[in-house]
C-alpha cells in the first residue's frame, strides 16, 4: 500500500475528492437547516447558502404546530411496530435455524421473495382486510401492516444470525435440560444484541419513513408524519412557506437521523455482515 | 454408571437416500471406554447424536440398564456430552456454564455450588470460574466443556471429537487426562474420534466404522492384531499396515506366499492351512514392525533380499521402504540401524503375524478366533 | 441375549416440545401466507374485472390490461421508470463503488466520512423529496445560488421541464441510496483477504489496476446484492416521486407506483390499478427469480 508516502499526490486526490463528495452530501442538509431558520423574507432575498439576516425560530413553531400532532401518531405507530415484528422476527429466525422441520426451509424461501415483494401488489386487500376489522384509518391498524410487511426482513435477519451459531449450543442446552423457550431466551437472546440493534434499527427507520402504506391506510387524525409533510409541502393554496416546509422536514427527519449518528456503527456492522453474506 | 447396549439401531433420512446407520449392535459394560472411530462421513458422530437422543432412531433399540430410551427426549435420557466445539454459552460465565444443568433440574443453590465447586477442583480450573468463555485458552475450554458433563453426574457421558480443535502437544496433554479421569471415575464413556492413537490408548472397547456399517469391535488388542478387514487394518496404525498383492502356492503340503524383489526371492509359508485357495490372488498383511532385520542364519524365519530406496528416521525408529511384489513396502527398523539408499538389505518376516485378505473383498481369510464380541457380529463379517 | 427391553415413554410435555417450534412458526406462516401470497391472488382476481370505486367482481377478462397497455400515462411511467431505474441503479453503484475504493486506502476520520455518506439513507424519501424540491426549484433554488456566485447565464429549471424532471428524481434518489451502496462495498472490500493485494504487488501491478482486475470482480456477490436493493427502491419509487413533483408536469414524471396509486385510490379505477400491480410484480419477478435461483443453487453447494 501507499500509506507510507502521506502526501503523495495521489493520495492528495483521494482526499479532495473524498472531500468534495462529504460537502456534496452535507450541503442538502445544510440548506434545510439554514432555511429552516430564515425569514420568509431572507429566503425571498437570499440563496440557498446565504447567511440569515435574523435568525428566526418562527418557521420551526409553525411547522410544529401542523405536524407535531402527527410526529406523535408516528411514535405510536413506530414504536410497538417495531418491538413486534422484532419479537416476531427472532422468533422465526430461531426456528427456521435452529428448529428445521419438513417445508421449514419452503417456508422460508416463500418469506425470502417477501422481502422483494412490491406493496402495490396486496394494497387493496389489506385495506379492505383492515376496513372488515374495524381498523381502517387507525394507528392500530397501521402498527398491524408495519408488523406483518416487516416480518420478512427481520425473520430474514434473525435467521441469517442464528445460522451462523453453532448447533452445538443448542444440542448442549438440550441434554443439559433446557426447554424450547428456555434455550431461547437464556442462551441465544443474550447473544444476540448486535442482529437486534441493526433489526430495531432498520425496522425504525423502515416504519418511521414509510409514507406509502400512511397515505394508504390513514386518513385524518391516524395520519403518520411522513403523510402530513407531503400534506403540508403540496398543498397548492397560499404562499408558499418554505422555511417552514424545510423546518417540518427536519422534524420528520431527525428521530431516523438521531438514531442513525448515534447507532449507525452497529447498524452498518451487522447489516453489511447479513447483506454480503446474502 | 450404566450398561449400554444398541440392538440393531437404524437412522435413515430420507425414504429414497442409504441408510446412514446400518443395523448397529454394540453393547459395553458400565463403566467401560467404547471409542467409536472411523473417517468422516462413516455415521460416527449420527450414531452418537442418536445415543443422546439429538436425533430420532430409524428402527432398533438403545439400551441404558436394560430400559429402551429410544424414544425418550435428550433431556430424560440422563447422558452428558462434550462437544468438538465444546458449545460452551459464550454469554455466561464458566460457573454458570457449569451450573445450568444443575438450574434447570431445579437443584438447590447450595448443591449447585458444592457440585461447582468439585468439578472445578477435579479439572483444576477453580480459577477460571468468574471468566467467560471466550477469555478462556482452546484448553480451558476444553476443560470447562468436560466439567459441564461431570457436574451433572449421568449415567453416560458422551465425547464428541473432543480433542480435534487442539495443537498436538496440548492434545497429548488432554488425552492422558482423559484416560486418567476415567480410571478415576470409571464412568460409562461413548467416545468418537478419526484419531487411531486416541481410539488406541483410550478405548476399552474400539467400534470402528464405515459408511454405516460397524467393521469391527473388539478391544484395541483385537483391532491392532487381528483386523477383520482391509479397511480395519489400513485404519489403525501408523505408518500403515503393508499391503502386498501375492500369489498362494502348495509346496510339500503347505500353503507358500511368493515374494519377490528385485534381488531375490522367497516362499512365505502361512501358518495356517486354508483349503481352496491355491493358486488364489490374495494379499498379504504385514504391519512394518514386524518385518526385522536378517541377522543371524538359522533362526528359521523365511527371509529375502531387497534393495533400500527411501529411508525416513523419524527419531525413535528408522522406517525403510523396499519393493516387494512390485509395492511399496515399509519396515520399522531400529534406529540405530546403519543403512543408505541402494543398499542391499536382508528382511525377515514371521509367518506366525502374516495376515491374509482377499483382494477381491478385503475381507480376512485366516481369521484365527471371533474377533469381535457377539456372535451375531461375526456372523455378519464373515458371512459377506 | 434378546430380552424384552421396557420401553420408556415419552411424557405428554415432552410433545409439546416437539411440536413448539412449528407453533411458534404458525402465525407467521399464516400471515405471509395469506397476507403475501392470498393477498397477491386477490389483486391478481381484481385486475380481471371491472372493479372501480368499489371491488365487483364481475370477470372481463384481459379487458383492464388492455385498456393499460393503450394508457398513455402508464407508458410514460413504464419509460420513466427505466430511465430512472436505470440512471439511479447506474450512478449509484458507480459513486458507491469509488467512494468504497477511495476510503478503503486507510484514510484518517473514515468514521466521519462514512456517516456523512451514509446519513441520507436515514432519512425517508419524503424528507428527500421536499429537500431537493426546494433546492432544485427554478427562482430560488441552485439557479439562484449559481447566479448570485456570479454564473450569470446560469439557469436550472429541470424540476418543470416534462423533458428532463426525471433526472431530478434520479439526482435525489442517488443522494439518497448511494451512501449505502457505498458501505455495502466497502464492507465487501474489508472481507477482501488482504494477501491477494500483496501478491499482486509483487506480481509489479498497478494499485489502480489490481482493484479493477482483482479486487473488484471478487466483489460479484455485493455487486448482486447492491443491484437487487436497488431495483427494489426504483421499482417501488412512489414516496420521493409524491413529495417532489407528484408526478408532474402534468404526468411527466409518473412512475408505475404513483400511477398505480392514483388509478387505485384517487381515480376510482381498481381493476385498472390492480393491473398496473401486477405487472409491477412481474418486473420484480423478472429480475428476482433468476438471482434467487441463482443464490439457493450456490447455498445447497456449501
């Protein structure tokens, strides 16, 4: 390797271009951040990269005022949402690895194209399945969708996890007198933190940002956040308010952006294990 | 302590693939060794897996003190194992390791703790007990899986290549150990390995095994002299058995194997006299420590001529490869044994040890006495 | 010899052991069973009759498919989706590549560098839409910025030109997705064993030359994965399309997603829509079964 000539001008290049594409990526976030809190009169008279004149919380207040509401429809949709599919998940995964029977690997190639599955194709039936239960434009309702959708991907992590443990353990656990429940949770659960933290991480994401199955299966009150910033940013009526439209976005974009700073490591680590591995 | 005994056990996978266990009977006494060897893939490690009740038998019977427990779940069975990869809970400390067993029988913590506290003493790994396993040395965790078997006290314990995942020295180390603990606590031990020195010094009874099929079983006397087999006695020993295609002769109403060099000639007479398999292709069996050197005339042994090609002194012995009847011959020689490639060497066998095989089914032609333990097994070796 | 063995039996808790994992596996079993594939049969039932604001299920046939392939609109977002497939599929596994290769020379704060890359993905194609709609739009946007640096001609009105809105769906989405990419290769490049680099070396190769000739083709498997995920994401493109152009100027940037959305839920069309659904699937299966088959040949290999 080069990595004894620092300041060769080859790796000269690499940095400055590794640097212009950082600055690439920032800069979107920037502008939002940087408008979020300009007048509407600084935006009309700035650019995007200009300074504010006065900084200005006001976009932030109103934004808040039209979509915090709905911030806390998607807590409650998220969070149970993603507690029970990666429950579910582990589960599965268990089984499927650890458990086989006859049609358990069927089974699992029939999860596996789940993953891929395009939503389009089960929209109707969903909501008419969610009208009949009563639970059609119901946070309840979505937590249900998000549960059964987001099943293929964390039985699909879990399994991938689980397989690579020895069988050894779960042999040994059994002679020493260990039930299926018991081997479950006293030793493989305590294993498995680092495929939970990238399950709970990828299912929050995945939950918080869909705006697919919120636009379909909400209405009104049950609306998740996602639905009411596109609500918010497309209505055609009135002046447009882009600082607040910029500061409503970043509301709907920090929990995600929190939680990817500050577990994304584990995230990356465990995700690019199962995805490389395939 | 219990008898084991396995009548006629059968696993099958599927209905359209070959059974993987084939009819096994074996039966040992409580508190004997049986080392179940063979190469990988001969249903060694499924055999052993069936015994502990991982996997479900196909048909047969597994026998603990007389009772079938064939169809009983691992857990009832009251049979401890050590596994190759030890599959020690990487998240519990040694001490808990040890004591799950014991938790889930719902034993009280004091027992739990005595019983901890022995094991560790015996396997001299009291100081280990807070750590986890992967702060722990191939060896120590070799230990801390075989004190998680004793703590539980079942009749049977179980070893699963236990020693495989260890560098040679430390194997050596282990295996002693082995033996010594079981001279100590004459448990009932199954114990499988590809390694012949360990199915060797460490069995009282030795089943060796192929695709399936017990070859042989008996006591490693038995196995080492008076292999059922070709594939029994390639199996066992090392440097291997000397395998040399020869043609039987009647001379003077005794049967002669030819051998040849290429320096000379010699009429091996067998010691026992089979009818019917004059003029018969067979071949002989020489293990190489019984091919000495011809020294003083007169001692009565057949003796030939053969020029040395290879020599290897492997420290204590000098092994020499000659040619006989166009094959490679090995002879274990004393060390101490002057001789150069292209020398010309006199050899000596005694017709006594010379074993006979088929060639055509590698099966033993002059087995002496049962070789193996129940009649229903010799029935089947030799029978085929 | 052969005495009668008592046999001893297995108690009844000890089946309910054996039968745990497959009750445990159950309620999954039969929620992808019939949430996935029933549901999938249903669509596929509905886009043979003339359902509209209402399911009816009164059979016509191949009539909806017909009346789709004579849509003009679903032909614009069939092509738009290839050009925007393609581009987005395109440039993100080319930015995501180098980035890869670029960090992999040990470079000082490749944590923070990877981060800046990567959070993007965190955030949903919403938060990306309304983002670069705002910094693509014409008056106040990129061709404000340009102008007030001094780049007087500068104009940049992509996001209202029916010709070339696409590729301002192809600029989010690479922002976007390509950080990803990027972490999936460079995950690959970590598994690389690093003696091959150096048997190269003294082989006298190039370092530029050993990563295209040797490093990179062993990356055939991520390359897989990265180009599945991908596909995923431009063939379900619906949110970034809603948040950003909603499918305007008039239809221009539509895509098969939002079409089947608007046919679906807004224009009353079900049967229609449905149709659109499954030819979405077929898409999918398209590019699916032959990698799938692929992957579990190679698996029963291992």
């Amino acid at each position: 390797m080069t990595s004894h000539r620092w300041f060769s001008p080859s790796r000269l290049a690499i940095h400055a271009t590794l640097l212009l594409a950082c600055a690439l990526y920032l800069i979107p976030l920037i502008v939002m951040l940087l408008t979020s809190f300009k007048s509407p009169e600084d935006i009309r008279t700035g650019n995007l990269l200009s300074w504010p004149h006065v900084i200005t919380g006001s976009g932030w207040l109103t934004a808040w005022d039209a979509v915090g509401g709905y911030f806390w429809n998607s807590v409650k949709i998220t969070l149970p949402a993603v507690l029970i599919s990666t429950l579910l998940g582990a589960l599965n995964g268990y089984v499927l690895s650890m458990w086989r029977f006859r049609g358990s690997q069927l089974f699992f190639g029939l999860l596996l194209f789940g993953c891929f599955l395009p939503f389009q194709t089960v929209l109707l039936p969903a909501s008419f399945t969610l009208g009949k239960l009563g639970l059609a434009s119901t946070t309840t309702g979505l937590v249900l969708i998000h549960v059964v959708y987001g099943l293929a991907f964390t039985t699909l992590f879990f399994r991938n996890y689980y397989c690579s443990v020895p069988h050894a353990l779960v042999q040994a656990a059994r002679l020493d007198g260990a039930g299926f429940f018991t081997i479950f949770g006293r030793i493989l659960l305590p294993m498995s933190v680092p495929i939970i933290m990238v399950c709970l991480i990828w299912q929050f994401t995945q939950i918080w940002n869909d705006f697919l199955f919120g636009v379909v299966f909400a209405s009104g009150d049950a609306q998740p956040i996602t639905v009411a910033l596109n609500n918010l940013v497309n209505t055609s009526t009135g002046v447009k308010q882009y600082n607040v439209d910029m500061a409503a976005a970043m509301i709907a974009g920090l929990p995600t952006l929190l939680v990817y700073v500050v577990a994304g490591k584990y995230f990356l680590r465990g995700l690019t294990a199962g995805a490389v591995k395939g | 302590m219990a008898r084991l005994e396995l009548r006629n056990v059968n696993k099958r996978y599927g209905s359209g693939l070959p059974d993987t266990l084939k009819a096994i009977d074996l039966a040992i006494d409580s508190g004997e060794f049986l080392i179940l060897v063979g190469p990988s893939g001969c249903g060694k490690s499924t055999l052993m897996n069936c015994i502990a009740g991982l996997e479900q038998i196909s048909g047969g019977e597994i026998l603990v003190e007389g009772a079938d427990i064939s169809a009983m779940s691992p857990k009832d069975r009251d049979i401890a194992m050590v596994f190759q990869s030890y599959a020690l809970y990487p998240t519990m400390s040694v001490r808990d390791n040890i004591a799950f067993g014991l938790k889930i029988r719902k034993m009280p913590q004091s027992a739990i703790d005595e019983e901890v506290a022995r094991v560790a003493k015996l396997l001299q790994i009291e100081h280990l007990l807070a750590r986890k396993p992967s702060q722990l040395s191939g060896g120590q965790q070799q230990r801390v899986a075989m004190g998680r078997a004793l703590a539980r006290r079942p009749k049977i314990y179980l070893f699963d290549e236990p020693l495989s995942n260890l560098d040679a020295k430390l194997r050596v180390e282990m295996r002693t150990e082995i033996k010594l603990m079981h001279q100590r606590l004459k448990t009932t031990t199954v114990y499988v390995t590809h390694d012949q020195i360990e199915a060797m010094t460490l069995g009282d009874k030795v089943a060796v095994m192929k695709d399936g099929l017990i070859q042989q079983f008996g006591t490693p006397q038995q196995i080492y002299n008076d292999p059922a087999n070709l594939f029994v006695a390639s199996f066992i020993g090392s440097p291997p058995m000397n395998f040399i295609p020869a043609r039987l002769q009647r001379q003077g109403g005794r049967l002669m194997a030819l051998l040849d060099s290429s320096q000379g000639r010699c009429e091996l007479p067998l010691s026992r006299d089979i009818q019917g398999l004059e003029a018969r292709e067979v071949v002989l069996g020489i293990r190489p420590e019984q091919i000495v050197m011809g020294g003083a005339e007169g001692n009565g042994l057949p003796s030939i001529r053969a020029q040395v090609q290879v020599t290897e002194p492997t420290g204590p012995d000098l092994l020499v490869f000659v040619t006989l009847n166009q094959t490679k011959v090995c002879c274990r020689l004393a060390p101490d044994v002057s001789c150069c490639i292209g020398d010309s060497l006199a050899l000596q066998f005694d017709p006594a040890r010379v074993l006979l095989f088929d060639s055509a089914s590698g099966e033993r032609l002059d087995l002496a006495a049962p070789a193996c333990v129940t009649q229903d097994n010799v029935a089947r070796f030799t029978g085929r | 010899m052969t005495t009668v063995a008592t046999r001893l039996r297995r108690s009844p808790l000890d089946a309910l052991q054996r039968w745990l994992p497959k009750l445990v596996l159950a309620p999954s079993m039969l929620i992808i069973l019939v949430g996935f594939y029933g549901y999938i049969l249903w669509t596929l039932v509905l886009s043979f009759t003339n359902s509209s604001f209402m399911p009816s299920y009164k059979w016509v046939g191949l009539t909806q498919y017909m009346k789709l392939l004579e849509n003009d609109r679903w032909w614009v977002a069939s092509k738009n989706l290839l050009v925007f497939g393609g581009l987005f599929i395109g440039i993100s596994l080319l930015i995501g590549v180098l980035l890869a290769v670029l960090l992999d020379q040990r470079i000082r704060r490749e944590g923070f560098i990877r981060t800046v890359y990567l959070y993007p993905m965190a955030l949903s194609m919403i938060v990306t839409g309304t983002a670069w709609k705002w910094l693509l739009n014409p008056g106040l946007g990129l061709d404000k910025l340009l102008r007030d640096w001094g780049w007087e001609g500068f104009r940049f009105d992509w996001l209202v030109d029916p010709e070339r809105v696409v590729y301002c769906l192809v600029i989010a989405a690479v922002w976007q997705s390509s950080g990803f990419v990027m972490a999936l290769f460079l995950a690959g490049l970590r598994g690389v064993d690093p003696s091959i680099i150096r048997a190269a070396q003294v082989d006298g190769a190039s370092l530029p030359r050993i990563y295209l000739r040797i490093v990179l083709p062993s990356l055939r498997p991520v390359f897989f994965s990265a180009l599945m995920i991908l596909a995923h994401i431009a063939i379900k493109s619906f949110d970034l399309v809603a948040a950003m152009t909603a499918g305007g100027p008039g239809y221009a940037s539509d895509l098969p997603a939002m079409f089947m959305y608007a046919f679906t839920f807004s224009r009353g069309q079900m049967g229609m829509g449905s149709a659109s659904a499954i030819l979405m699937l077929g898409a999918i299966l398209a590019i699916l079964v032959p990698y799938l088959y692929s992957e579990l040949r190679s698996k029963r290999h291992d």
